[in-house]
C-alpha cells in the first residue's frame, strides 16, 4: 500500500524561485527522450520565444546529444497561484 501525505509549504521563500515555472521535453525518436523544468525569471521585454530557446540550449549544453532532437512539450506559466 502507498499513502500520500500533504504538508503546507509556506515556509519555502518563494524568492529564491524564478517568475516562471518551466517544462522542456525533448525526443530523439526511437534513442531516447530528456523532461526538465525549473523556475526562472527572464528578462523584461523577453517573449516566450527566446525563452524557449535560453531553455533548449540549456538542456543542450547538459545533454549534447539533443541538440537535434524535436521539442515535444514546452510550457511557461507564470509561478504563482
């Protein structure tokens, strides 16, 4: 049996996380497929765009063998409830 336990989190200083919440899944179809996320905070005048890009080359720079894989899922949203 596997039990879930929820605990409030309002002692996590949400200024040591970004703006933004991410998630970034690449796939090199048949060889293997790389999900990351994280926060971030762009800087002002940035568009999704070039935040999508900052973010693939990131994984890149990790992971050098998705340099030419194909960006299955992207999301950004603003990391605030």
């Amino acid at each position: 049996m596997t039990s879930t336990t929820s605990t409030a989190t309002s002692h996590i200083p949400t200024a040591a996380q970004g703006s933004h919440m991410w998630v970034l899944t690449l796939e090199m179809p048949g060889r293997g497929m790389s999900t990351q996320y994280g926060t971030w905070t762009p800087p002002a005048g940035a568009t999704r765009y070039d935040v999508f890009i900052v973010l693939r080359d990131h994984i890149v720079a990790q992971q050098p063998q998705m340099a030419s894989a194909n960006c299955v899922f992207f999301s950004l949203e603003p990391n605030q409830l």
